[in-house]
C-alpha cells in the first residue's frame, strides 16, 4: 500500500483492529481509527485520529469517510455470550450493509470486509474446506456474519464499491485475548482438554492476518471476491495445545474431561453468570475449541491475493512471548 493514503479502520480496539491500525501508521497512512470503545494500545507515528464512534450510528460515521481511499471493516457484535439474535444482526449485518452504503456514497475506493469462518459452522474430518462450500452455521453470531457477508456484497455491487471479504481462521499473537487466556491455564497448570483432544486447529499469527489484509487492500480484478485466511498447517488440537506449553516451557497438558460433563459445566456457567450480568469463563460457545474441526483451502488467497504463509506455530508463539511483531505496539499517552 503506498504511503499517505487515507485509511479507515472499525473495530479498531480489538485485538486484530489495534495490529492493523499499527501496521497501517508505520508505513506512512493516515489513519481513522473508529471503535466502540476509546481504542488503547495505538501507534502514535504516522497519523492515526481516534474516534470513538458506534457503528450503528449513521449520522456519526458518514463524514468520518470523507477522503477516504479504503476502509477495513472489523467491527462486530462476537463475545458477548447472552446477547439476543437481533442485536447480532443489528451490527454484523445491518449496520456493516449501512457502512457500505456510506463509502460508496462518499466516493471510497474499496472496502476489505472481516467476515468468518464460522459461517461454515464444523469443517468436519474431511478435505479442507473451499469459500463455496456448503455453510451451516451453528449459533446466532455465526449466523449473523454470514447474513453480514451477503448483504454487504450485495450492497457493493448495487452501489459499485469495490469489495474483498476475508474469513480468518483462528488468529493468535501478542495482545490475543484468547493467546493469553490460554497461556495462564497452561503456566498455572489449569488447562484441561474437554475430550481427546483431536479435533482440527488452523491456527494463523497475527502479523500473517494483517498482511493479508494488506494484500486484499489493493489486490488488482478481486472485488466481490470471498477468501479464506489461515496458516500454513492444520494440525489436531493436541498437537497445537502442546507446542504452547512445549515452547512456554511448561509442563504438558494431561488431563481429559468427558464432553458431556464439560458441556453440562458450560450451561451451567452461562445461567450462572448471566443471572449477574458477567461473561461466564466457560460457555457452550468457547466449548467449540475443544469440538469443531478448523480445517481451511486457502488456495484462492494465495492464487488471487498471493497470500502465503510462512510463520509456523512455534515461531509464532516465540513472537507472541516476546511481543515481537512487525510493527510493536505503541501505547497511545
């Protein structure tokens, strides 16, 4: 991407956001960082504006893409686990259709839309899945990033706005919620598989994401295009937890929790919390880790984007415990 380019990113406080939008300032772009929530942790070098905007908010959001060449488009209703189907919707397809609307209006050259691999629900044990495989999504927010996806193709191609929609595989690194949460339980001896352990991982590092990002930014004949993001190797779940702990330095998982008493302690923990109005630490949703199988064809990417990944799993957990990526995070003052 060439330098001094007006860029705009959504869901610029979270985890892939806050990478993206340091990458983009160190080499050179004038960024637009919009969240929910004041965004920390960003780069200071470069331009980056903040904006603490909801993307709900139509009035608030259209003069934010005045001047703007491309949008990266990451926000989304995810984690919250008790949140009814229709507040999903609400941004993961009504508000991400809106936001397409409003940079065509506004003249932007290209949207790079975040979707999910979730849309495909389980990979199952078979051949790695391809972008026009059958999609059987399996809970509300999986439902609603795929309902998302269509419509604001759909949008784009009413509205002639260049558009490329990513589906990332289960993306790791320093900063990661989800990397750090693990790591704990390893160091603290906690983490116990519910199951065998064998279902299929993708794992991809962060700083792979965001070049592909990158990549799909300016990628020349690919609007409209959907593409699958992840790492260089599948590998069974087993394996994946194993290299954390092996290159943490860290004693080996061992222990194994039947599925049924591991999901019964999910339902459990969802009712639990949701009656106090907080996240639960174990919910049917996160159980998915230790159940669904991550096996995804990235060949589209790498033939239509020349995306390739090349940052294997223990290379990828060394950067994360050292905090190195290619561009380190600078805590906004």
């Amino acid at each position: 991407m060439s330098a001094r380019r007006s860029v705009l990113v959504t869901g610029a406080g979270g985890f892939i956001g806050a990478h993206l939008v340091n990458r983009l300032a160190s080499l050179g772009m004038e960024v637009r960082a919009l969240d929910l929530r004041r965004p920390n942790g960003l780069a200071r070098e470069g331009q980056v504006r903040v904006h603490q905007v909801d993307i709900c908010d139509r009035r608030a959001l259209a003069p934010l893409l005045e001047g703007v060449d491309t949008v990266f488009h990451l926000a989304s209703l995810h984690l919250e686990v008790g949140a009814d189907p229709a507040a999903f919707d609400a941004v993961n397809v009504h508000a991400s259709a809106d936001l397409v609307t409003l940079a065509a209006e506004q003249g932007v050259r290209r949207l790079v839309h975040t979707s999910s691999v979730g849309v495909y629900g389980d990979a199952g044990r078979g051949p790695p899945l391809s972008e026009d495989a059958p999609k059987h999504p399996d809970s509300p927010y999986e439902r609603s990033k795929l309902k998302g996806e269509t419509a604001v193709i759909s949008r784009a191609h009413d509205a002639g706005l260049e558009l490329v929609a990513l589906r990332p595989a289960w993306v790791y690194g320093p900063g990661c919620p989800r990397t750090g949460k693990l790591l704990r339980a390893l160091r603290k001896g906690r983490f116990f598989y519910i199951g065998p352990g064998d279902n299929r991982r993708h794992p991809l590092f962060i700083d792979e994401m965001i070049h592909a990002f990158l990549l799909a930014a300016d990628a020349p004949g690919q609007a409209g295009g959907i593409y699958n993001i992840a790492g260089p190797r599948i590998m069974p779940l087993r394996e994946m937890v194993e290299t954390f702990a092996s290159v943490a330095r860290v004693r080996l998982p061992t222990v194994h929790v039947p599925t049924p008493l591991g999901y019964a302690a999910g339902w459990a923990a969802e009712l639990a919390f949701h009656a106090v109005n907080r996240e639960p630490p174990l919910s049917r949703r996160s159980l998915a880790f230790f159940r669904s199988h991550n096996a995804w064809d990235i060949s589209a990417a790498q033939r239509e984007l020349g995306f390739e990944p090349a940052i294997d799993l223990e290379e990828g957990i060394r950067r994360t415990l050292t905090g190195t990526t290619e561009q380190h995070a600078v805590v906004a003052t």
